[in-house]
C-alpha cells in the first residue's frame, strides 16, 4: 500500500460500484416507495450503456432492463445483446 493511498483510499473497481449502486436501488424499490412502477428503470439502463460502452461498442437499444413481481418475489432482468466478435 502506498503512502497516497493510504489517505486517499484505494479506487474502487467499476464492477464494485455497479454492484454496491444495484444493491441500493433495489433497497430503494423493495421500501414501497414507487411500488407500482420503479422509476429508476431508465437510469439503470443509462448507466449499464455507460460502464459496457467503456469497453465494448455497443447499441442503447441492444440494452433491457425490466423489473417484474411475482407475489413476494422480485426478477431484475437484463437482457445485453453483445454485437458479433468479429
């Protein structure tokens, strides 16, 4: 460890980051609050277009999030449609 990073802290990783932001989204959305329909949604998808487009070209509408409830159960789905490695 460095004497800077000592005070500064370590950088966080961008999968870290993703994953510490989801958690608190859908402890967000799991309080009741905008329960019909979460808002966050188009957010997310943003974000998720953001962190791929870093390192892979990629279509924003290659990109779906959906939210569904099934009695107390809750389905994040995201679908990414990678394009050809060719």
């Amino acid at each position: 460890m460095s004497f800077l990073s000592f005070f500064l802290g370590e950088k966080k990783k961008t999968a870290t980051v993703a994953k510490e932001r989801l958690q608190m989204i859908l402890m967000h959305e799991r309080s009741g609050r905008n329960a019909a329909e979460p808002d966050y949604l188009p957010d997310l998808q943003r974000d998720l277009v953001a962190v791929i487009s870093k390192y892979i070209k990629i279509n924003p509408d290659d990109i779906k999030v959906n939210l569904e409830r099934q009695d107390n159960l809750e389905v994040l789905e995201v679908k990414i449609e990678l394009p050809d490695a060719r």
